[in-house]
C-alpha cells in the first residue's frame, strides 16, 4: 500500500479550488491539518465554511484554527 503524497495531492486540490471545486477546499485544509501548517488549514477551511461546507466547521473547531 503507497502512503499519500501529501504534497502532490495538495498540489492538484490547489488546481482544482482555483478552478471552482469547493469540495477541494475542504480537502486542501484537512491536509493541511494533518501537515500540521494550520495557517494554511484556516484560509482553506474559512473557504470550505464559506462554500457551506459543514464538516469544515468542525474542522475548524477540532483544530482551533481561529487562533492561528
């Protein structure tokens, strides 16, 4: 089993957002998260919010973005 290239997989969830994908919003900062660059995580999960995305919400509060 291959483990996930985080940084590829970031680098084609960033083409696809700014194409419009909002699911990739989400996707961009649960990454994130797990990278641990939560700065990154809480422009994309703001984003995710933004779009309606529920399950970003409580991203956004498992990790406490608002403090970064």
């Amino acid at each position: 089993m291959q483990l996930l290239k985080f940084d590829k997989a970031i680098q084609w969830l960033k083409v696809n957002a700014h194409n419009g994908d909002t699911n990739a919003y989400y996707l961009l900062a649960e990454a994130y998260c797990q990278q641990e660059k939560f700065e990154d995580a809480k422009i994309w999960a703001k984003k995710s919010i933004k779009a309606g995305n529920v399950d970003a919400i409580k991203l956004y509060e498992k990790y406490n973005l608002e403090k970064y």
